[in-house]
C-alpha cells in the first residue's frame, strides 16, 4: 500500500489491482466533530441533570458518578455509533465521511475501541490541538488514534450509476431466490467494499490469470464471512460468480432490474 502526496490514500492488492479512496481533511473533519460534540453535550446534559437528583442526598458520590458517566458518554458516543454504524458518527454522517482500516479491510471492534480511547489525547489541550496538528502533518491525515487503530477517515464518494448489466447480462444470480439473506447481506456490507467488489469485476479482465484467481478468492471469502446462503445457491460457482452474485444482489435496488 502506498500513497501519492495527494488527498488520496492508494490501496494495492496482493494481485496488482489498486484502488483509491478520498481522504477527509482536517477541516471537514473538524466540523464532523463540531456536530458530534453537540450531540454529546446534549446526552451529557441530560444525563448531569439527573445525577443532580442524587447530590441532594449524597453530594460526593453525586459528582463522582457524573464525572465517570461524563466521560463515559464522551467516549461511548463515538464507539457505539461508529461500530454500529460502520465507521460514522452523525458528524460523519452528515459531512459523509467513513471510518475505514487503513489496508481496505473490515472495520473491527477493537480500532474502534482504540481510536475513542485514545481521543482524550487527541483533544489536548484544547479544541483537538494535539488531534488537529497531528492530522495535518500527516500523509495520510491520521490523529493519533487513527496511528494507534490504523485507521483513516475517508470521504464517501457521491452515489454513481453502476451499469450492473454490463456485468450480469444474461447471467443467472441464484441468490435472488433468497431475498431475506440479500437484505442482510447489504445491510453488513459498506458503500465501499460494494464498489470495490464491483471495481474488481470490471477490472477482471486486466489481470493475469492467476492473479485474477487469487484475488475473487479473497472477494469471496470476505463476503462468505457476512452471510451464508443456502448450499442450493452457491452449488457449483467459482469465486468470481459468486462475487458477481453478490454485486447483482446489492446494486439490483439501485437499477431496479
């Protein structure tokens, strides 16, 4: 992996296909905070007005229990929201900016965990100071808990027009049979790993054939670790048909065929 002097972060596959990711400013990135803090100050808020009750009877325990609870939901926001919400916040959300493993991999629990955690530092000593100065010295703009995570924060790009038929023409997708299994399994794959797998297959034909091999092997397994489908529909498709299943299955909504 390796990235030119750009805002882009370049992503090489074993096989030799590469893909690019837009990476989020500084600034853009300072106003996803800027709507998260209000957030938190508003759950904070409501949650010292009813420690408040407690400091009528017990006035030391009362400032205890707000200050923990205080850093608990300062943290706590942005674990919960960025694990179950795939790498972004309401901030985020709203600037459309992502949370992403800096190798192009699945997010996991634990970076997440990491990157909050270590976000107290980074908002020293005020204002995101020592977050903010380290985003901008860096390559690839990373805070420190983006360092300690490894991950970076990318930009999404805007919804494109994806010509799934220049791809699925005339080809059976067994897994239509099972929409069930298909809502979920676009429900746990990001905007992201969707365009890459459909990158992939467009791509496929650049590729030398034991590259190519290799890496739908990798795209199968990837998927193959978020769903299951029934034996009955993946009976006798190589990795490639069964990646080509997949994008059918989360971008048929968006063509409407």
């Amino acid at each position: 992996m390796a990235m030119a002097r750009t805002n882009t972060l370049l992503i090489r596959t074993p096989e030799g296909v590469s893909f690019t990711l837009d990476l989020a400013g500084p600034i853009t990135r300072f106003f996803a905070w800027g709507i998260d803090f209000g957030c938190i100050v508003v759950v904070a808020s409501a949650v010292l007005i009813a420690v408040q009750v407690w400091s009528v009877i017990t006035p030391d325990l009362a400032a205890a229990a707000g200050i923990l609870l205080y850093s608990g939901v300062t943290v706590g926001y942005g674990i919960l929201m960025e694990w179950f919400w795939r790498g972004q916040t309401l901030g985020k959300r709203l600037m459309r900016l992502r949370v992403v493993d800096a190798h192009g991999l699945r997010l996991q629990f634990s970076q997440v965990v990491i990157r909050n955690l270590i976000r107290v530092v980074d908002a020293l000593p005020a204002l995101y100071l020592v977050g903010g100065l380290t985003c901008i010295l860096s390559r690839r703009v990373q805070r420190l808990g983006d360092y300690a995570a490894n991950t970076v924060v990318v930009r999404m790009r805007p919804r494109v027009a994806y010509d799934i038929k220049s791809i699925t023409a005339g080809k059976y997708n067994s897994f239509r049979e099972f929409p069930h299994i298909e809502a979920r399994l676009r429900q746990h794959t990001s905007p992201a790993e969707a365009a890459l797998a459909f990158q992939a297959l467009m791509r496929r034909d650049e590729l030398d054939p034991q590259a190519r091999v290799a890496l739908f092997c990798r795209f199968a397994g990837h998927f193959k670790s978020l769903v299951t489908f029934p034996g009955d529909a993946t009976f006798g498709l190589t990795d490639e048909q069964y990646v080509r299943n997949v994008v059918n299955s989360l971008f048929r909504t968006q063509t409407k065929t």
